[in-house]
C-alpha cells in the first residue's frame, strides 16, 4: 500500500513540476487573478521578452520568428491573460493589467534592463509598457505594429486597412487556392452532416480556412501550411481589452529617446502597405530604425525567413 501511494505522488509531481526539455523550460508567473504561462528557449547571454499578439493569440506562432537565434539569445515567451494558457475571468481582461503583466515578468526574471520583441496587437503592449516604463527597456522590436500614433480606434483600424485587407483576401492565387474547394461546393455547406455527403473531408475545411487566414497575414500565400495560430489558438473574449486601450495616444518620442526602437514590417503588411504611413510618421525620429520586407506581409517571418532573422538578431544587438 505505501508503495502504491509512493508511486501516486510520484505521478502527482510529474504533472504539476514545469515541463522540463533540453530545448526549453516552462513555468508560471503567478498573479493575484491569473496564472500567466512562461516559456523559456535559447542558450544566449541576452534575455528578450517575447510579446504576442491578439489580443488573445497565444505564443506558439511566434516559436517561428525567433527561430534561428537560440544561441544568441534567451527569449522568453508568454501567453498574455486570457489566452489559451492564461485563461481568467473577463473582468481581469484590462489593457492596463496586461501591461502590469509584463512588468511582473520582468520583475521575476531579475531583468534590470529588458529587450522586447513584439508582434500586432503585442507591438501596442511593447510601446505602452515603454511609455510607462522608460529606463527599463534597452532594445524595442515591432513587427507588424500597430500606428506609434493615432488619434482614434478608427484611425488604427480605418478605411484604408479595410481596403488593404480585400486587396489581400481577393488577390488571383487565393482565389486559385481555394477554387477547387468551391468547386466541390464548400459554399453550398449547411452542417455537420453536409460534410459526410458532399466531395469534401473536414480536413478539407480547415485547409480552406487556413488558405483563408493566410491570405491576410502572409504575401506568398502558397506557404499558408507554415502559419501557426487562429482557431483554437485564439480566446475572442480577449479582445475586450481593446475596449480600455485610450486610443489617443503618440508613442514616437519615447520610441526615439528611451529605447532602441526597430520596426520590422513586410510591404504587404495589412495595417501600412509599403510602409507609407510610417515613413510618414517617422519623419524626423531618425533613431526609430524601420526595415520593410519586400514580398512579405503581417507575419513576415514566414516569407523571409533568413532576411528576418537577420533584421531581428541586428535590431536587439544596436
């Protein structure tokens, strides 16, 4: 009987300790309303914070922008509260507490200094968290970013990246894509039962759906097989934080005085194509560092992967 116990809080242990690999490390940063799940990869001397986006994505998407760079750095990934892994009430979901989040990761890891590397909706985390925390972040990298200024919800997400949007949803190879799936009627789908009876597989589904969301968030959309993400991996009820964001805001000198702030935006990118609005934005913040990919769109890491790892691993070195 003591034997079998023994062995019971052996299991026990096993299940609750953090998962251990020779790759990466996880664990939990622990707050008053939430558990915030941390992953640790990467061998490096510097430590960089990896902020997602979303709101509500989760960090699995970004393990693929920093691949390439273990041995440079140690990158720290997290999901933020309300994603897939720091699920919490919906009146725990402020922007505010998400920043507050960032801070008490920091505060564990022991960093006097912090390197951010920010994607989407996490790029207005990352600028946020400098603006309130100036002399903690030496190395500021924004991809795919949000506007460093804006005077409204609407002039983030306005008529213009709506028009980019449809540009990239209605482009000639996405329409090549999914025209074999329309062929065998996916339109035509009322149920779950259609499904059994028609030419299509629920594989099929989701290959059409990711085909899809790829459109928006790369350029070659033949790679839409290497994105990660969407789905399961998204919490919508995340997105609430975006009703307590103030939406008049200017981040730019901040970004030009106090961090090393790089931008690094595919020319397809759905907020800004070619970069017109930055560069317009910029002018005259000589230190705030843009890279635009050529060929590649909001998760750019996925066109160019080489040309990215590059402008990444010079970006948290200035």
């Amino acid at each position: 009987m003591k034997r079998i116990l023994l062995l019971v809080l052996a299991l026990l242990q096993s299940v609750f300790l953090p998962a251990q690999d020779q790759n990466y490390t996880e664990w939990y940063l622990q707050c008053e309303d939430v558990d915030i799940f941390v992953k640790e990869t990467g061998h490096g001397k510097d430590t960089v914070i990896v902020v997602h986006g979303g709101f509500g994505a989760n960090h699995d998407y970004m393990t693929d922008a920093i691949k390439g760079l273990e041995k440079e750095f140690r990158f720290v990934l997290y999901d933020q509260r309300g994603s897939l892994m720091s699920p919490t009430k919906k009146e725990n979901l402020t922007f505010q507490k998400n920043i507050d989040d960032l801070l008490a990761l920091t505060k564990a890891l022991k960093l006097k200094k912090v390197k951010l590397f920010c994607h989407s909706m996490g790029t207005l985390v990352g600028m946020e968290f400098t603006e309130q925390h100036p002399d903690l972040v030496s190395h500021l990298v924004l991809s795919g970013t949000i506007l460093p200024r804006s005077d409204s919800l609407g002039n983030v997400f306005s008529e213009r990246h709506k028009k980019q949007v449809d540009f990239l949803v209605n482009r000639k190879e996405v329409k090549t894509l999914i025209g074999p799936f329309k062929a065998k009627g996916i339109d035509n789908l009322r149920s779950v039962q259609d499904i059994d009876t028609s030419g299509l597989s629920h594989k099929d589904l989701t290959e059409y759906w990711r085909i899809n969301f790829a459109a928006i968030n790369i350029y070659d959309v033949s790679k839409h097989h290497l994105l990660k993400g969407g789905r399961a991996y998204y919490k919508q009820a995340s997105s609430v934080m975006t009703e307590t964001v103030n939406w008049s805001y200017d981040y730019r000198d901040v970004l030009n005085n106090k961090a090393k702030t790089t931008i690094i935006n595919g020319d397809h990118d759905f907020f800004d194509f070619q970069g017109r609005i930055l560069k317009t934005l910029l002018k005259g913040y000589n230190r705030i560092e843009l890279k635009i990919i050529a060929y590649a769109g909001h998760n750019s890491w996925i066109d160019n992967p080489l040309l990215f790892k590059n402008n990444l691993a010079a970006a948290l070195t200035r």
